[in-house]
C-alpha cells in the first residue's frame, strides 16, 4: 500500500485567490465573534484529538478549521494500517503543540462523511483550513514523510488563511500530555516490534515481514507480532505490482486462481474487504486441486489482516463453508 500523496500546492488550486481571501476574512471574522464571546482559544494537550461523527462535523470540523487547520483521520477497528498510523497522528497533534488539531473519523458509523471526502480506501488523511478541504495522503505512510506533509500543511494555513493554531495550556491539566504521548513498559520484544514498524514506516515490507518472523520464532502466541506479520506479507506482495494489469487480467480470467488472488490481495489493500473476501469464496467455488488450496489459504491469510473479531470475517468463513462442503 503505497502512499498516494497531495502536494500542499493542491491548496492554490483547490482556493483560487479571490477564495482564499474570502475565507481568510471569514476565519477572521470567526475568531473575532469567538473572543466577543468571551473563547480564550486555550486547550489542554487532550483537546488536540478529537472523535467525530456526521452530528458534530461541522461544529467539530468546519468551524474549527477558521481558528486551526483540522487534520482528518478517517480509521477503522478492522483496518491494519489504520492501527500503525493513527498513533503517530495522534502523538504528533501533541507535538506540534496546538498547530493542527486531529479529528478521527471511524468509517464504519460514518459513512456519509467517507462517501462526501470520496475516500476509496484507509486510512486516509485530509485536511479542512478555513473551511476548505484538502486531501493530504492515503494509505501508509512514514513519520517523516507526514512531518513534512503537516509542515506545509500549517505554512500553508498561516500564510494564506491567517490561522496560527490553538494556545496549548499544558499547566491547566498536566496530567494530559503524559496521558497521550505515555509509553507502555518495555516487554521482551518490544524492540523487535518496534524495529517492524520502522521498517513499514520506511516502506521496507520485507524488513517488516523479517522482523515480525523473529518475534513469532521465540513467542508464536505473540498477537501484535501475528497481525503484523500477515499486514507486512500483504503489502510486500502488494508492492511492486501494476494495479491496471492485475485488474485487467482478474477481468478477464474469471477461472485463473492467481489472477483473483492477486485482485483480491489489491481490494483489501484499498480497504474493499467484502470485494476481497467474495473474490476468493467465488474462487474457491469454481476452481478444484491446487489452485482452489491457493485461493482458500490466501482467504485464511486475509482473515488474519482483518481480525478475527471482525463480523465481515465472520460472515466469510461461513460462506467459505459453504463453498467447500
């Protein structure tokens, strides 16, 4: 899953001047209106990440985005990659200390707001400045290449929208800063799991993929470690393929079992997991000997992606059942 990212240029073309203007002096007016009201601006660290749903949106979202650039998070509880950067998004809506505010949109509960921002896959990250919206990048993504992305992303809203951030009053809760950014006690592996996420960070799926396997050859109970190994060896298959050419051919081979693998393996990573999963229960279905073995083993690894908590994974093993016997 590669990283399609959006210059912050786009915000010159999404907001021509005369626009830009026009929400620059209503941003104005909005932050006036705040102080007439009596708003300090000042937040505690814990207010820098918020959840939103449809009801709050334009509270949350649209009229925050006149006093600080809001950044998007669009997540959910099935979603692998999902797990790997919000946690990065969310300690850096900390450390950029008030600059951005974060907004976690789960897609499962909210998907009028997924189909409105046209995100075809998660996660995904945008951003709303002085009521405009701007697509940031989707998909994985390194620390550093996100730095970079907010550092524009605050010039951006500074110069050409006056929007300095929120105050950030660390002394009015101090407690809440240690709560979010907080690390848990070292375990036995945690250095291995962490150099795994380096590795995914920096688009190293293969060292990813090593580095899970270490872990699991001394602890093969070890869930983090199992769910990152089956998330690395999707991406890594994933990563140098032609998407046109993989669906081109799934097209037309109905009945070539590496054909829909391959597909399917592409649906899940842009977040169409029942696509994926009905891909390979259709497979396993018309196809017998080896290459049914092949589609059902790559469904089972897929399951492992998912979760197995997860009702659409449940859902697919019996219908997976049902196509076996």
């Amino acid at each position: 899953m590669q990283p399609r990212n959006m210059s912050m240029s786009g915000v010159v073309d999404l907001a021509a001047v005369k626009a830009a203007q026009e929400a620059k002096a209503k941003a104005e007016q909005a932050r006036a209106e705040a102080a007439r009201q009596g708003g300090t601006g000042v937040v505690s660290p814990a207010d820098l990440v918020i959840d939103v749903d449809e009801a709050g949106f334009e509270r949350d979202v649209l009229q925050r985005s006149a006093e600080v650039p809001v950044v998007i998070d669009f997540w959910a509880e099935w979603c692998q990659p999902c797990k790997q950067l919000s946690p990065v998004l969310e300690r850096l809506a900390v450390e950029y200390d008030g600059r951005f505010l974060l907004a976690k949109i789960d897609v499962d509960a909210n998907q009028m707001l997924m189909q409105q921002f046209g995100v075809q896959g998660i996660p995904a990250v945008f951003a709303v400045v002085a009521g405009q919206a701007l697509p940031l990048f989707q998909g994985a993504a390194g620390e550093a290449q996100i730095r970079q992305t907010l550092d524009q992303l605050v010039q951006v809203a500074e110069q050409r929208f006056g929007l300095t951030g929120l105050t950030v009053d660390s002394e009015a809760d101090p407690g809440a800063r240690a709560e979010v950014v907080a690390e848990p006690p070292a375990g036995p592996y945690d250095a291995l799991l962490e150099a795994a996420v380096q590795a995914l960070d920096a688009g190293d799926f293969g060292g990813a993929v090593r580095a899970y396997q270490n872990v699991l050859a001394d602890d093969p109970g070890n869930t983090e470690a199992r769910l990152g190994l089956a998330q690395a060896e999707l991406l890594h298959r994933v990563q140098g393929m032609d998407p046109q050419r993989v669906r081109r051919d799934a097209a037309e081979k109905p009945g070539d079992a590496q054909a829909q693998i391959a597909a399917a393996d592409l649906d899940l990573v842009g977040g169409h997991v029942e696509d994926a999963f009905g891909r390979l229960i259709d497979t396993v279905a018309r196809t017998a000997g080896d290459e049914r073995d092949a589609a059902r083993l790559r469904l089972v690894e897929l399951f492992e992606v998912v979760g197995p908590d997860d009702p659409r994974v449940t859902a697919a093993r019996r219908a997976l059942a049902r196509a076996l016997f």
